[in-house]
C-alpha cells in the first residue's frame, strides 16, 4: 500500500473530524468575524444526535447556538432544514459551516 499525503482541503476530512474543527473554531475567542459568539458548551454531543443540527451549544453571553454542517451539493436544503428545526427556539444563533450558499434573485 502506497501512502499519498491527503490535500489541505476540507474535502479531505471526514463528517465528524469536520463537525470537530467547526465545533472548536467556534470556541476560539478571535475568529476574525466580528459579532460571532464564542462557544461555551455543548448541550448535545456534536454530530448524529439531532437529525438537522449539528452543534448545539451556549455561547459566552447565554445565547443558544445552531450549527449545521455540509460540504454536500445541498447546501441550501440544509440550511432551510437547520432554519425549520430552531422555528421553536427563540432567538437561537443559526450557524451554517458548508459551500457558499446561492442567493435566491
């Protein structure tokens, strides 16, 4: 078996090491994105416990935070199913880590 170096994309990493980096950037105090809050705790574990939130969590100030996560071709149905799951929540901060999203013209 050969071994080849993996590319330095995001591609290269799987589902879960990819919801691990999302989930740690979010912890970082200077993300370099002004008015993004910083992550506190977990109140679910990262990944395959809720069907369309990926990170659910505290920030800092108390706010809960919402994370979905694709690198998939259908960005935008995950991020209309990550806006449909916090319809309950009140005031959630609704994160979307994936490819660019098209804006509807």
């Amino acid at each position: 078996m050969e071994k080849k170096p993996l590319p330095d994309k995001v591609e290269s990493l799987g589902p879960s090491q990819l919801e691990t980096l999302c989930e740690e950037y979010l912890r970082k105090e200077d993300k370099g994105i002004e008015g993004l809050p910083t992550l506190d705790y977990l109140i679910a574990s990262v990944g395959r416990q809720l069907k369309d939130i990926d990170i659910a969590g505290m920030s800092k100030d108390g706010r809960i935070i919402l994370a979905q996560i694709s690198y998939s071709s259908k960005s935008e149905e995950k991020f209309r199913q990550l806006e449909n799951a916090s319809e309950d929540i009140q005031q959630a901060i609704l994160l979307y880590f994936g490819k660019e999203l098209k804006k509807n013209e």
